[in-house]
C-alpha cells in the first residue's frame, strides 16, 4: 500500500501541477491533487494566503496560478531534496 503524502508533499504537487500548466481550473487542481474538494479548499486558501498562488477570473472562469512567491518556494525545495538525496535521506 502506498505511503500516505503529508502536507508538504500535498502542497509540492500543487504547486507543480501550476507550475507544469501555468494556469489551471479548480477542478484539475482536485484531480491532479488526488484530494477531496474540502481539502482542495482548504490548500487553496493557505496557499492564497501565503502569497504561494493567486487566483485569476478570465471569461467568468476561474483559474489558479503559481506566483513568484511560488515558483522561488519550489525552487528551494528543489535544491533541498538535491541535499537530501546527496546525504542518502
């Protein structure tokens, strides 16, 4: 059985997935978060919150993308997990 993802991990595939797409509907977040809508919500606002995301509203749709904020967070983690896995953790 595969191991339960944390909220770190959780919020590294959201923020990926933005990153891959640019922008992406909510519906896609859910799905390519493997997370239930309440939790999505919840992920969202902390991630909106936290300067991480913004939402944008084109056509009456909404869109969620990745801010600078956002792109320098995963940039960090990056160079984090290249340590990590140098160490062998």
């Amino acid at each position: 059985m595969p191991e339960r993802r944390n909220k770190l991990q959780i919020i590294i595939d959201i923020l990926n997935l933005l990153q891959k797409k640019g922008r992406v509907k909510p519906t896609h977040l859910l799905y390519g978060g493997n997370l239930s809508y309440d939790r999505l919500k919840k992920y969202i606002k902390e991630l909106e919150e936290k300067n991480l995301i913004e939402e944008i509203i084109e056509k009456d749709k909404k869109f969620y993308k990745l801010t600078d904020k956002g792109h320098s967070f995963l940039d960090e983690v990056r160079k984090i997990k290249e340590v990590t896995d140098a160490f062998g953790l």
